[in-house]
C-alpha cells in the first residue's frame, strides 16, 4: 500500500469518527495524536479532519507534501499533484473554501482562502489563487492567479 493511502485512510477514519462523536471529538482525539502524527510524517499528507472532501481524492505525489485546512468543502474527484496546500487567511470559518467538482491542482499550486472556485478548474504549477473563480472549467495560472485565457 502507497503512502498516500495511509494519508487518506486516516482522513476518512478521522472524518469519519468526527461526524459519529461530533464536537468533542477534539478531546478523544488527543490519545491518538502521537499515532496520527507519525502516518502524516510517513505520508506527507495533512488533511484536517473538519475538512469536508467528496469521494475521489488522488495524490499524484506525496513526497513534496499535501495540507488541506479544516476550513475546505471539496467536491468529488479533486487531483493534487504535490507540494499542495489548500489554506485559509486569519479569520477564515469552517466551509470559507469552497472548491467544485473535478477540479486539479498541479504541482506546488496554493488556494488561500476564503474563496470559491467552481467545477472543472484547472490550477496551474505554482499558481497561487487568491480570488473567486466562478467560470467552470477554466484554467488558472500566475501568481495571484487568473483565468487564461482572459474573459
């Protein structure tokens, strides 16, 4: 089994445990976290446990890292090809990050949130996305990302 397998295995296990026990899971969960901090050492995939991802997550590469922050509401078939982090600013709340349907990040990409971005999006190497992107299927490139080609 692959390292990102144990990423994710621990994110639905963690996920999952959160909606059965609801808000105090945050105290059960403090016996495991010397476990859960050695798979996210071994599988370079951080995603937090509020974070809410449809089915079909797919790390490409692991090994240049991959954060997903408890603000992110995700839908099916994201594609992360490492080195990711999808984030939030000082005073961003739980849902703030929206992200669509089929979206793909490529390598290093960063959304910073509060935003949204719709289904089919295609985030370039690199590209740092600051801004509502509400155009499906577009492609985002540059730092701060915009849309390419331009509307």
């Amino acid at each position: 089994m692959s390292r990102v397998f144990w990423g994710i295995l621990l994110y639905r296990i963690e996920r999952g445990l959160f909606l059965v026990v609801g808000k105090n899971y945050k105290i059960l969960r403090v016996v495991f976290i010397p476990f859960f901090n050695v798979i996210n050492a071994y599988s370079n995939v951080e995603i937090n446990y509020n974070a809410d991802i449809k089915g079909g997550l797919l790390v490409l590469h692991p090994s240049v890292g991959i954060v997903i922050s408890r603000f992110s509401v995700i839908g099916a078939n994201l594609t992360l090809t490492g080195g990711n982090i999808i984030g939030g600013k000082t005073g961003c709340n739980n849902g703030d990050i929206k992200i669509g349907d089929n979206c793909s990040l490529g390598a290093n990409a960063v959304i910073i949130g509060p935003i949204t971005l719709a289904n089919g999006i295609t985030i370039g190497a690199s590209a740092c996305v600051v801004k509502d992107c509400i155009i499906e299927n577009a492609t985002l490139l540059g730092v701060p990302a915009a849309a390419y080609p331009p509307s």
